[in-house]
C-alpha cells in the first residue's frame, strides 16, 4: 500500500505560511476592541431577534438569517477570547 504525504507536505507547508502571518497579528488592544465590537453586534441581535419574534406575522427567513449571522459572531467571539485568553495546561 502506497502513501501518500502530498496533502500532509501541503497541510503543513498551510500551517507554516499562517505561523508567518501571525507574527504581523493585531496588537491585543485591537483585538480587544473588536471583541467587545463583537459582543455589542451579538447582543443587539439577539435584542432584534425577540422583538420580530414577538410581533404576530413575521418573516421566518430573516429570523433564520440573524441567527445565522448571530452564530457567525459568537464562533468569532470565541476565536478571539481564545487568541487573547489562551487555555494554559500546568
């Protein structure tokens, strides 16, 4: 049985290519700044979502779409406290 090591080689020349471009990351101030942005965005959408939900005809595909979105941001929230929080195993 052959192996094959072209798509680890190209995994791994990905993961070299983005250590690279992490070094040029954004400071933690800016990273902070857009988590709390983050977070602003998450709960106003959280805040439109149960006002459409409440009115009596309302627009499913929209509701769907904030959700969406809303689930987009808290993924990002969650890189970014990861970024500036880092889990440290003793």
């Amino acid at each position: 049985m052959a192996v094959i090591w072209g798509p680890v080689v190209r995994k791994i020349e990905r993961w070299t290519e983005f250590r690279v471009a992490s070094d040029d990351t954004p400071d933690k101030e800016e990273l902070r700044q857009r988590l709390q942005a983050l977070q602003s965005e998450h709960r106003d959408l959280d805040d439109v979502i149960s006002r459409i939900s409440g009115e009596a005809p309302f627009d499913q595909l929209q509701i769907q779409r904030l959700k969406k979105r809303k689930l987009v941001l808290k993924d990002e929230i969650s890189r970014l406290e990861d970024i500036l929080l880092p889990d440290i195993i003793a």
